[in-house]
C-alpha cells in the first residue's frame, strides 16, 4: 500500500513516494537518472541526457499556446543524505523509509530530500498532464547541486529554447527568491606527526546539535559540532598533558555538522584536571546553546590506559589553534536587506588521518569580493599555521534584477489566487539560476516552493497543504497566457 495515496494532489505524492525509494545522494545519482530518462521514454518526450547523469526532457506547447515563450521548469534530483545516529540504513543503496502525519511529510532516521525532491515531483506530474494548457516546457533536473552545483556548471542547455526560468528549489511558500549568494569550496590540509604515547585514553562524543543547511540556517548561529571540538580540546590542553588520537565531524560542506566525535590520550598524571576542565567547558556549551540546540550532548568518559599512536604534543596544539582561529559562521550582515547575512562559511567536515587534518569549508557571499576577502583570510590563517588551502566548485551570484516581467506576473497571479503580495527575498544559500545566467541569454529567473522544514537535517518535513497550493499556483502560472 501506498503511504501517500491518500494526499492530494495525487500525482505529485505519487511521483515523490516513488522518487523516495530510489537512493539519490550526491554523487550517486545514477539511478535516479536512470528512472527519469525512463519516465521521458514512457510519455514519448524529447529527451537528453549527459555523461554526469543530468537529465532535460522537453514537452511541445499545448494547442493554442504555440505563441507562448517556452518555460524552463528547473530542479535537482540529489538530496543530502543526513541520518539519526545508531540508525541502520544505506543511503547509498537504500530508499527512505517515508511517513506522514496528515500535516507532513518525513523521513523515518533520515533526511527526507524535499530539497528538491519536490520539484522533481512537480515537473513530472505536469509533464505527464495531458489536460495542462502551457506553453513549451522545457525540465531541466541537476545531479550534485549539495556538493557545488557540479550538474549545473556541467550542463549543456544548448537545445532550450527558453530563458523563463522556474526553479523550485526554494522552501518557503510565498516568497519568489530573485537572487542568492554565490559561493565555493575551500580546502585546508594541516600536515601532522605522529608518536607513540602511553596514557588514559578519554572519548569525547558531541551529538544532537540541530544542523541544517549552512545557507539558510547559518543565520540561527546553531553550534557546529567540529568548532566546539576545537574548543573542548582548547581546554583540555589548558588542563595538562593532552594528545590527539581521533576525531571525525561532519559529512557535508553545506550542512551545519551535528555531530562529532574524537579520542585523546592523557597522561595518567594530568587525568583528572583534563576531565575536569573538558566536563566544566562541555557544561558551558551546552548552556551557551540551549536554545539553539536544545538536544545537544557532550559524553567525556575514561577508558582504559594504552599505548596509542597520537599527534605529537606540537601538531596537537596546532590543530586545537588552527581549528580555532579559523572563521566560522557569519561574518557580515548584509546592510540593505534586512535580516540577510551577506558574508559566511560553515566548517562542514573535519577529520583526521594518517596523512593529515583535512577542512572543508562552504564560503558563501552576495558580493565575489567578499569572499575573494574572506579566501585571502583562510589562506593567511592556514599558511601561519603551516596548512595549505585550496578553493573549487566557485559558482556565481544570482544577482538581483529590479526588472522582471515573469516576476511581475507570478506576483499578479499570487495576489489574485490567495488575496496577498508574495515576498519578493533574495537569500544567503546557493541556487543553481547563478550558473544558469551564464548559459542562457536574457535569463528571468523566479524560485519558489512550499514550506519545508528544517532541511538538510534529520528533523525535515513537507508541509502536505503548502505542497498543494504551490502545485495549483504553478499551473495557474504556466497555463496564464
């Protein structure tokens, strides 16, 4: 039986169930890509496809609306894949377990992939419509938009004919986004030495911070679980004698870490002044972040006395300086857009290895010389430290355009079907009309969709009514001549 059956509209919730139980992660959208380009060969669509799994299927204009500029419907098919810890499931190779509650839609242990499995959804439901009374629709569905819009930069669109674009990648009904940020990857690699220590070995776990997606909620200032890492291993070096083991945090760049978790090895002298002044700072944390992350967990036990293999007492203390004098979180409020940061990076992932304390952070800003700025400020840092810092995956701002007639009509369509102005809002995360600007001429580019919640985090859910009235407000918008 299908969980989903029962909501309304149907074909889209059938189209999101059955796009749920296809593992869609980043860098593993084979299947996906494989399942959509068969849904184009079903329905007898124009398609193509590429040798990173993009996919473009182009339905022809409904009679009467050959005159029609063509409407490029635009999302990705990747989701990030976050999960409940101690929860049993490959999102590699698995689906989601998906529920719903008559007022949402979630994931059981997981992220749900609302972001943006319900542009997908939707395209597919209007594709597949025979009734629809729209111009030349032309779907154009992104792999590895989470991991620096790669599909997007990759992408041919050479046989679009549109440059109207509608991406549905946007999570709050009623506001029509009409810029974002641009932004890239940066890389540090902290070259390390290793020793042979004998001592107490000490656990420090961090577990149940909130997350999310390092665009829209770095604004929330939620605790990133790597820095308060830095910051617990900072005191207890105060304390004494103390060395790293391991430590891992994180799994994306773009997603607020919400766990993670190293060992250290004490000397046995030092043993209970380093307890001491980890539990004392862990009870600091937790009391600076109870709003914020109410859930959150800091576990320090004792273990047994080893001889273990740790970073020298030098390469500990420059992870502990590193980790803390590097930036995080905002940096600079945007000055015209009220409550708009303009300026960010979010330590996605941290971890250790034989060969190095790796760094991944997502830089984001409204202005490329800013984050040119902010670059120079890694480097500086890193390279004092002795790290080096590389930068990828750059991708544009969408910049903010005061004249769009597709924004002014979706704006007339909204006021009459629901008796309000919509929000016209840019925002802090990416999105993909930034490189689509540089790939079609003239772009006049809208985002929107319904309310999802807490996205990129273990907590997301659909809003089920929002889901319809956006849907209903998409095709008044494509069937309006």
């Amino acid at each position: 039986m299908s969980v989903l059956e029962n909501l309304e509209p149907k074909r889209v919730f059938h189209y999101f169930e059955e796009l749920s139980k296809i593992p869609r992660a980043s860098y593993h959208e084979e299947k996906v890509s494989a399942w959509l380009v068969k849904f184009a060969e079903e329905h007898n669509l124009e398609h193509y496809t590429d040798e990173v799994h993009n996919v473009i299927m182009i339905k022809p204009a409904a009679k009467g609306y050959e005159d029609q500029p063509a409407i490029i419907l635009q999302g990705h098919m990747d989701m990030v894949c976050e999960k409940v810890a101690g929860f049993e499931k490959n999102m590699i190779e698995e689906g989601l377990d998906i529920k719903e509650d008559g007022k949402y839609i979630y994931a059981e242990g997981t992220t749900l992939g609302g972001d943006d499995g319900i542009a997908v959804a939707y395209a597919l439901a209007l594709l597949e419509d025979e009734t629809l009374k729209a111009p030349r629709l032309e779907f154009v569905c992104t792999v590895s938009e989470e991991v620096g819009m790669e599909g997007a930069r990759a992408i041919d669109l050479s046989m679009l004919e549109g440059n109207l674009v509608l991406n549905m990648d946007s999570e709050v009904e009623g506001t029509l986004l009409a810029g974002c940020a641009g932004g890239a990857s940066a890389k540090v690699a902290l070259p390390v030495e290793w020793e042979k220590k004998k001592g107490t070995v000490v656990s420090v776990k961090l577990e149940g911070f909130t997350g999310g997606h390092s665009g829209v909620e770095i604004i929330k200032q939620r605790g990133n679980a790597s820095v308060l890492f830095a910051r617990l291993l900072s005191a207890a070096l105060d304390e004494g004698r103390a060395y790293v083991i391991s430590y891992r945090g994180g799994l994306k760049e773009n997603a607020i870490p919400k766990r993670g978790e190293g060992q250290l090895l004490v000397l046995n002298d030092d043993v209970d002044a380093v307890l001491q002044g980890l539990r004392t700072e862990a009870d600091h944390i937790i009391s600076e972040y109870h709003i914020t992350d109410p859930e959150l967990r800091i576990e320090i036990e004792k273990a047994e006395v080893a001889e273990k293999t740790v970073l020298t007492s030098e390469c500990t203390e420059s992870m502990a300086a590193l980790l803390q004098a590097l930036p995080n979180g905002i940096q600079r409020m945007s000055v015209s857009i009220e409550n708009m940061p303009e300026t960010s990076l979010n330590l996605g992932i941290c971890k250790l290895s034989n060969q190095g304390l790796f760094l991944q952070y997502a830089v984001r800003s409204a202005y490329a010389s800013a984050r040119d700025d902010l670059d120079r400020k890694l480097r500086v840092i890193a390279t004092y430290f002795g790290a080096e810092v590389n930068f990828g995956g750059e991708y544009p701002a969408w910049e903010y355009n005061e004249t769009s007639p597709f924004r002014d009509k979706m704006v007339h369509i909204y006021e009459e079907m629901f008796g309000e102005t919509p929000k016209i809002d840019t925002i802090h995360a990416g999105l993909e009309c930034g490189l689509l600007s540089d790939k079609i001429k003239n772009l006049d580019a809208v985002s929107m969709g319904p309310n999802i919640l807490d996205i990129h985090t273990t907590d997301e859910r659909l809003d089920i009514a929002s889901t319809e009235r956006m849907y209903r407000y998409i095709r008044q918008v494509l069937e309006t001549k």
